[in-house]
C-alpha cells in the first residue's frame, strides 16, 4: 500500500466509479485501512466551511 495507489484509489471512490471494496483492492489494502485513510485524507471541517 503507498500513498499514491491510496490516494488513487480515494478519488475513484469518491468519483463513484469504484466501490469501497473495488478501491481497498486497487489500493492493496483492507476496507478498514482505506476508511482510515479516508479520514486523514479528508479536509479540515473549518475548511469546508469556509468552502461553503
């Protein structure tokens, strides 16, 4: 698992062109680990709110 298959495989999630599963594969990690990953990938709250 790096940091560049996880990140790729986050933003086929997020596109919605992979399903979680399809993307933990891609990402060659566990559901769990890329739901991880997810969190520490996600913006700041406060930047999102300023987004909004």
């Amino acid at each position: 698992m790096t940091s560049t298959s996880v990140a790729t495989a986050l933003t086929l999630y997020r596109s919605r062109t992979l399903t979680l599963e399809q993307a933990a594969t891609i990402g060659g990690c566990s559901v769990a680990q890329l739901e991880a990953s997810a969190e520490a990938f996600a913006p700041a709250a406060a930047t999102r709110a300023a987004d909004d």
